[in-house]
C-alpha cells in the first residue's frame, strides 16, 4: 500500500480495494453487512425481509451487488457510512 492514508483514497477506489480484498476472501459477511448499509434495505427487512437469507452463490452475492450499485451517486450520509466501513474493513484484515 502507498502512503497515502485510506481516509485520504478517493470513495471508488476504497471500494475497489475492499471489494477486492472480499473477492479474493470470499467474505460472503463483507458484502451482507454492505446490503444493509444501502438505502431502501431498512425497508426490506422491515416488510420481512431478511438479509441472513441472502441466496445463491458468492459470485451471485457480489453481482447483485455490483448492480445494485450501479453507477448512481450515494446520497452523502451513505457514501460517509460505507466509507468508514471500507476503511476498517481495510484495517482490520489487510490488503491482498
């Protein structure tokens, strides 16, 4: 890693590095805790919904996800939010 510190690493490129990191790990919890970050999921698991019982293969997870995510900008308070918690994702399991 360089040294610049993951705080100061644009968002797109914190979420490359930790997406990376859980692919190579196959976190399947990584991209679950990420579900429940995003908007509208509140929603969902309030209608009964349950993020536990997110199916399929990992592959699958993170494709979903990856659509889910699309291109679209992240009100501020959601990107802050997933920011910090790509950071100590980061800093609590390392780089690959």
């Amino acid at each position: 890693m360089s040294d610049v510190a993951l705080e100061d690493l644009p968002f797109d490129e914190l979420r490359q590095r930790a997406f990376k990191r859980a692919e190579h790990h196959v976190d399947v919890g990584f991209f679950t805790d990420l579900f429940s970050h995003m908007p509208g999921m509140a929603a969902i698991e309030g209608e009964g919904g349950d993020l536990g019982a997110v199916g399929g293969t990992f592959i699958e997870t993170v494709r979903a996800f990856r659509e889910m995510w699309g291109d679209r900008e992240l009100d501020p308070t959601t990107e802050e939010l997933l920011r910090a918690r790509f950071v100590t994702y980061l800093r609590e399991h390392g780089e690959d």
